[in-house]
C-alpha cells in the first residue's frame, strides 16, 4: 500500500482496473499499487494567455488579437470526475476551443464593433466556452481582451478618418459660431434701432 497526500487545492479520482472507484478529497489517502491508478485534479483557477493570433472580422480585415483565460475544475465530484474520464487534456482543449470560438465571434464581427465593443465579443466568448466547457467539469470563469491589433494600413486610415472627423467638427463648431455671432449683432443692431 501507498500512501497519497492530497493537498487542500486538490481532488482525487481512483480508478481501480480502469475504473473509477471514487473521488477523494484533501488528506492522506491509500492507494493501492498495481491497482489503484491514482489521478490528482488542481482545483485552482488557472490563467492562461493565449499569443496573439490572426483573426479574419467580418468586413475582411485580418487583425492580431491576443486574451486571457481564467478558468477551474469545478470541486463537485461529479464535474471532477468529468475532469478526469470525459477529457483527456481539458487545459489544451479549452485553450483550442477557445481560438475556435474567438474566431467565430470576431468573424461576425465587423472591424469597427471589435474596437468599440470589446466587452460584448468578450461575454459572447465567455458563454459560448462555457456551453462546452462545462460537460468537462470546467468553468471559464473570465475571458479577457488584452489587444486587437489591425494591420498598419487600416491603422493609418482610421487615424486619418478620426483627423478628418475632429477638422469637420471644429469647422461645424467654427461656422455655427460665427453665425449666432452675427445672429446677436443683428440682435443688437435691431434693439438699438427700436430705442432710437
């Protein structure tokens, strides 16, 4: 017999001749050798940052976009169990279902929401990750957007587009005030002339 110590983070699954025989919470716990195959589940929220990727939006503009993902095994048994039998690596397939459901979102998606609506693409990935993740007994407890970064000549363009918009605003604000300038004079030039 072997003794396992289960840390408090931590559950364990027994499988005895490839069968799950149960899950063991934190303490010292006895496995048998040859037997029991001993399986350790971390508890922990872990975080993961996923490397910029190439995404295509809908307006067809390639853009680099890089997030972070926090996420955990649920401490029910039941959902540790599932941790354990329902999926071989559950790290690896949530980083992958994760580029597959952020290119998805950012697909249906045209350049300019990306950029402005930032936490709706956020929330759509997290409910989406969620819906699949959670037959693996893991939760996606957070998804978050560092950097969606279009190519330089898009950059450029809608630099020059907010230019232009700012010199059509002061130019509006310019005109309008010299109108109800001349509007008061006019004002002005009527009252004087009605007390003369």
């Amino acid at each position: 017999m072997f003794w396992r110590i289960v840390n408090q983070y931590e559950k364990m699954g027994i499988l005895r001749f490839g069968r799950v025989l149960g899950i063991r919470s934190p303490g010292i716990r006895v496995v048998i050798p040859f037997v029991d195959q001993p399986v350790k589940v971390d508890l922990r929220e872990k975080v993961i940052r996923v490397p910029p990727q190439k995404y295509i939006t809908k307006d067809n503009v390639v853009v680099d976009m890089d997030f972070v993902i926090y996420y955990r095994v649920l401490p029910d048994d039941a959902m540790v169990q599932r941790a354990i039998i329902d999926i071989a690596d559950f790290t690896a397939a949530t980083i992958n279902l994760s580029f597959a459901t952020l290119r998805a979102v950012i697909g249906a998606t045209t350049l300019a929401d990306a950029l402005s609506e930032r936490e709706k693409m956020r929330d759509q990935l997290q409910i989406r990750l969620d819906e699949v993740t959670t037959r693996w007994g893991v939760k996606v407890s957070q998804v978050e957007i560092n950097e969606i970064d279009p190519p330089t000549g898009v950059k450029a363009a809608m630099e020059r587009e907010k230019s232009a918009a700012a010199i059509k605003i002061a130019d509006i604000t310019e005109s309008e005030g010299s109108r109800q300038a001349q509007i008061n004079r006019a004002e002005g030039e009527k009252q004087a002339a009605i007390l003369q």
